[in-house]
C-alpha cells in the first residue's frame, strides 16, 4: 500500500489507474481504524478496482469543548491495517493540504434542512464540517464510489444530499453498523469509557430495539416512545440528548401513522463520553 500526503502524489496514482482504465473507490476516515472501517474498505473493494483510504482529523467538525486535541491518532496501526485490508492507496493529508489558506478562511459548504436537526442541533457548525471536508476530499480522489457507515446516519444523509444537490458524479454507498457482541456499536470513541461504562453503554442498542418493538409490534405512540427511550437512558446512568423516531429518508417527524422508512436514532452522554447509535426499521 502507497502512502500519500500531498495532493500531487494523491493524483498521479490516481491519474494513472484512470489510465488503465481502472474504477476508484474511496473510503475517507478520521483515523484510530477499527474493524467498522475496515468492513467499509472491503465494500470499496468489491465495488471497485482500486480503493482509496484517507485519514484527516477534520478541525472543522469540533465545536468549542469538543475532543479534537485528544480524538486519537494512531497512523502507524492505521496503515498496518488498511494495508492488511488490500487498500491501494493511504492519503493522509495535513491541515495545510486540506485548508490552504487556514481553516477558519476555508470557503464553507453548507447543506440546509437536514442539518438543522439532532447532531446539527446539539452541535452547530458541525455538518458545514462534515460537508466542506468530504466535497474537498472528492475534488482531491474524484472518486467512482464513495463508502459511509450506517452508524453516523444522520452524516450519511447529509452527503447524500450534497452529492444529489451539487450533481457530483459520486455513487455513495452505506456500510452497516458493525457491533461488538453485546450490541455496542464499533466507535473510536468507545475507547474513553471506563471499565463500568463500558458495561453501561450497550443499553443505547437495547433501547433502539426497544423503540422498534414498542412502535411496530405494540403500535404505542411515536412520542410516549421517544419519552419512555429518554427514560430509561437516563436511568441506566445516560444523559441523553435525544431519542427519537425519524423518518430516514430526510430526518423529518414522521406523522403518527406512518411505520414504514423509519429509523430510531440516540445520542447520549456517558461521563465524558458521547455516543451515538441508531436502527433503520426497515
């Protein structure tokens, strides 16, 4: 596997795999990999003939208080296992690279509507982030394929709607959420628990599949759901920003019939860590 800094190297390997007329997949990551992100490379693989990793801890994404300084950097395990993974090509750009005239002067991609919601809501600025970045990423690898896991929905949405808004000509995939066996979902972040919330934590899965039966199976009222989820989060030792039903098409509150294209979504604060999960319906 070929590591990468600088936008010029990036592009020649890439130039000449187009000349062979090979596809390009792309798979962008802030680093400290685990098997979730590997488990989208694989995706990139088999959906395209050369596949592109990139690690950049995006400063645009981190409101004030946030853990940007200590969100973890581990390049060197990083590139041991993406080149275990049969990845082609490792970008791993500096700030400079990604932000040539300073972060704070970069010009700003903003996707209304969807972003106004849930993580947009409790964490304002963070999804012009998220956007500037990855559309600055895909000018960089111009990507045939572009893989995103399931497990940051809302984030999925929203590049969705940037690609369809700005005709980008990338196909964006959604990977599945990869769980440890007691339901936790995979997150670099897991690894901030303590020893006793990390026994805590998987209550958040338990509580998606609660809301799931209550609203499918037991046809309870989307809010008496959304209340009693809270409820039981908070009292497992969670505080929870939301839980909530959505639908998952746009994020937007379903009306009280609809059962169909729906997804429960929580984010919840455990001692100092923030964690967030949430389970498609369909």
């Amino acid at each position: 596997m070929q590591t990468v800094h600088d936008a010029a190297g990036l592009r020649a390997a890439i130039r000449g795999w187009r000349g062979q007329g090979q596809t390009v997949g792309f798979v962008p990551t802030m680093g400290n990999l685990h098997e979730g992100h590997h488990s989208l490379v694989k995706l990139a693989r088999a959906r395209a003939d050369r596949v592109v990793a990139s690690v950049f801890v995006n400063p645009t994404q981190f409101g004030p208080g946030e853990d940007f300084e200590r969100y973890p950097r581990t390049l060197a395990q990083d590139q041991a296992g993406l080149a275990e993974m049969d990845c082609d090509l490792l970008f791993a750009p500096d700030v400079t690279t990604i932000y040539p005239f300073g972060a704070a002067q970069s010009v700003s991609v903003h996707v209304p509507g969807i972003t106004d919601t849930l993580e947009g809501a409790h964490r304002p600025g963070h999804f012009d982030g998220v956007a500037t970045v990855v559309c600055k990423l895909f000018n960089l690898v111009q990507p045939d394929v572009a893989v995103f896991g399931q497990k940051d929905f809302q984030q999925l949405k929203v590049i969705e709607r940037m690609v369809r808004d700005l005709s980008l000509p990338v196909k964006v995939l959604p990977g599945p959420t990869l769980r440890a066996a007691d339901g936790l979902a995979l997150s670099s972040r897991n690894q901030y628990l303590s020893e006793a919330e990390r026994a805590i934590a998987p209550q958040i899965h338990q509580t998606l599949l609660k809301m799931r039966e209550l609203l499918l199976e037991k046809g309870h009222a989307r809010r008496v759901i959304e209340q009693v989820a809270a409820s039981t989060l908070e009292r497992a030792g969670f505080q929870p920003d939301y839980a909530v039903i959505r639908r998952a098409e746009d994020l937007a509150e379903p009306a009280d019939d609809e059962r169909a294209g729906l997804v429960a979504l929580i984010a919840a604060r455990l001692g100092a860590t923030r964690l967030i999960d949430n389970l498609p319906f369909d």
